[in-house]
C-alpha cells in the first residue's frame, strides 16, 4: 500500500512525496506555504490520479520521460521522477493510479 509523506523544506514550505508500496518516489509536489494547502493537495491527487486525462506526459530536453498531474483547473499538483522509457513513465502513471487513493498520511519530522 503507498503512502503520502509530508515534510517540511528548509524553507519552511510543506512537500508532499507519494511513495509505492516498494517505498519509491512516484509522485513530487510543489512546495505549500501551510500545512493545511498541501493536506488539500494530497486529496486533489487522490480525486484526480483516477482521471487518465489529468495525467500530462512529457519528454525532457536530455530525453527521458516524466509526467505531471494536473487539477480541474489545470495546475500541477504533482510531478513524477525521469524515467529512461515511454513504457516506464506509463508504469509510474499506473502506480500512481493505484496508490493514491487508498494512500496513508504520514508526516516526518
């Protein structure tokens, strides 16, 4: 079962990581100025990981692939790692799909 890590940046922002159930990263946020903003994040990608058409697929300039998850409103709430092929970006918007909306919060240090 994945999991939502929240923590706080040195800059006293809130950040969100989805991990899977192997503890890899598979989906990043931006940085949140409140707690409570990035807890709203959290649950914008629960709804919306399950909407294939929120998910944007893209190719870096050195060639590898990621993908961003985007809101009704069009704004990213996540982005995912590089990854080396087309075919593993897909695998990472599957994980996502999967993990996130059954996901535990769990807030580090």
């Amino acid at each position: 079962m994945g999991k939502f890590e929240i923590k706080t940046r040195k800059n006293g922002e809130f950040q969100f990581n989805l991990k899977a159930s192997n503890g890899q990263v598979i989906l990043s946020s931006e940085g949140y100025s409140s707690k409570s903003s990035c807890l709203n994040g959290v649950e914008s990608v629960r709804k919306n990981s399950q909407d294939e058409n929120k998910f944007d697929k893209k190719t870096s300039s050195n060639g590898k692939y990621y993908f961003n998850l985007k809101a009704t409103n069009g704004q990213i709430i996540g982005s995912s790692e590089m990854y080396e092929s087309a075919s593993g970006c897909a695998n990472g918007i599957a994980s996502v799909k999967k993990n996130a909306p059954d996901a535990t919060v769990v807030e580090l240090e």
